[in-house]
C-alpha cells in the first residue's frame, strides 16, 4: 500500500495579495522539504480534480456556492472577509483544494492507497456553512467527511485538527451530526474565538493556553482525542493538518516541535489501523513558518507512509 500526495498547480496561483502570510510559498516549501528528504519517491502523485457543485453542496447551501462564484474577480484582487480574498486563480483553487479531498477519500476507500496527504490551498477549516473567513472558502475537510458518508455509505467519520486556530467552521457544520466526530486542540483565547462554549457531544475541544508545547499537546491526545476515537470506532480519519501551533511559527503563541507531529501521526495511526484498515485523508490547514512547515509536512507524511 501507498500514500498519495494530492495537489494542483492552481493551488499556488491564490494569491491575497503581497505579504498575506496564507501564501503560494506554502505549497513550495512543503514540496521541497518533501523532495529534500527524500520521501517524495515514496509517494504516489495526483492531481486533484475540481469539487463539482454537488460535492459542494452537501456542506454549503447553493446560494453560498453562487456568491463565491459571482464574487471571483476577473482581475485584481476581492476582498471577502479582512483576512480572505480572491484573485482570478481563487475560484479554481478552491474547488481543486476541495476537489483533492474528495479524490483522497475515493482512493482510500477504493483500497488503492492506504492514505493520502493533501498539499492544497486555500484551507478550509474556518469556512462554516455560509460564511468564507480565517483565509478559508469552502470547508475542503467537511466536503471530505460528505462524500464519504454520501458516495461511500460510511456511518462513522472522524475528524482530527491539530491547527493551532479551532476549526470553527467544521464544529459549525456537523455540530450534533452522528456519523462525525470532531476532536480538535487549539490556542485559546485565540482567533477565531471559539470551541470553549458548551459542545455537542460529537466535539472533544481542547483548548491550549498560550506557551503550551509538546506535553500539554501530548497530553491533550492521550486523555482525550484516543478514547474519544476508540470509542467511536472510526470508519475513516480525516486530519484538519495545520502546522501553526509549531514554536517557530510566529502567527500564534503555542511551541510544538517538529517531532510532536510524527507522534500524533503514529498515535492517531495506531487506532485507524485498528478499526479501519488505516484509512485516513489527511489535508493541509494552516503553517506559515516556510521552514517549520515544510519540516512539520514531512514528520507527518513520514509516518503515513509508513517511512518512520
């Protein structure tokens, strides 16, 4: 069995403009780190398709489809929220970005690879169902979790986000929903604010003070994301893989550690090994460290290939 490495070239043609931090150099350092330690050759290339409107359509209503195809510019630059905008390349990029989930998900379940990683932008997890924010269009991991449920007939999806922001946006979608569980660790109080208030019982927040590095993160996993997924007897696992909670990513205030990522990886492995043959989707959120990034992507990728 194999990992597949998902990703497009219109992903590093969104562009928000000199200086955003959520930007195309992100992809590149992943792919050179990718290739510099080798483990690229060990990954299997594909190009992700584009979500088409259906796919879309099971997260976000269709008038909120039509406003981010009627706000896609044909030249210069649109704001959609302070942090979010779109150039003439966004709209491509953000259905490839979702288009790469639901491929990922299909190869897994198709039994063709094991797993796959996708290096893909823009984000998605802050998206909720009406709402572009955080640097995020569509929710490409919630259209991920859809499909599996829709075109595959799985009953039991988990979802992992280890961004250092709480995925407002998936908790905003299958919050209370059955056939998901969320378990999550991010910065608070931190943007976007969120994830303290009383949960559904499908989402296990665990908020992480400013100055938290790889024991509280450690622990966090241990007490709380492993029985939670053992318990719920995942079918599939999907990653939200934001890198940004790393100590030399100044966009937030948490100190992971390049190795921390391996370790959740392994952790997280060890159960979907268990109960689901080790199918997971694993897709890029946040990072903006360039070096830490491609560094952390690595770590994480090594282990789902099993290169560890």
């Amino acid at each position: 069995m194999t990992t597949a490495f998902i990703t497009h070239a219109d992903c590093a043609r969104h562009d928000m403009g000199a200086h955003h931090p959520e930007c195309p150099a992100r992809l590149a350092a992943i792919e050179d780190q990718m290739i510099a330690s080798g483990i690229i050759q060990y990954l299997a290339r594909h190009e992700a398709p584009a979500a088409s409107d259906e796919q879309i359509m099971r997260v976000h209503p269709t008038e909120y489809v039509s406003a981010i195809r009627d706000a896609a510019p044909k030249s210069g630059t649109v704001h959609l929220d302070p942090d979010t905008a779109m150039n003439p390349y966004s709209l491509t990029a953000a259905l490839h970005a979702a288009g790469a989930g639901v491929l990922a998900t299909d190869l897994v379940m198709r039994g063709e690879v094991e797993n796959a990683f996708c290096s893909v932008r823009p984000p998605g997890h802050h998206a909720t169902r009406t709402r572009p924010m955080g640097f995020c269009i569509f929710n490409n991991i919630a259209i991920a979790a859809r499909h599996a449920i829709h075109a595959h007939g799985l009953e039991r999806v988990a979802i992992l986000d280890f961004d250092v922001h709480h995925g407002n946006g998936t908790e905003d979608i299958f919050t209370g929903d059955p056939h998901v569980l969320m378990v999550s660790t991010f910065q608070h109080p931190f943007y976007p604010y969120s994830g303290t208030e009383p949960a559904a019982e499908n989402m296990v927040n665990i908020p992480l003070s400013a100055g938290a590095g790889s024991k509280a993160f450690r622990d966090a996993v241990s007490r709380y994301w492993l029985p939670a997924l053992e318990s719920f007897e995942p079918q599939l696992v999907l990653f939200s893989a934001g890198f940004d909670a790393h100590a030399e990513d100044d966009m937030a205030m948490l100190a992971f550690q390049d190795a921390d990522y391996a370790w959740v990886t392994d952790q997280v492995k060890d159960v979907t090994d268990r109960h689901t043959g080790g199918r997971i989707v694993s897709m890029l959120e946040g990072g903006y460290d360039l070096s830490a990034l491609g560094r952390s992507a690595v770590q994480h990728v090594r282990v789902l290939a099993g290169l560890n």
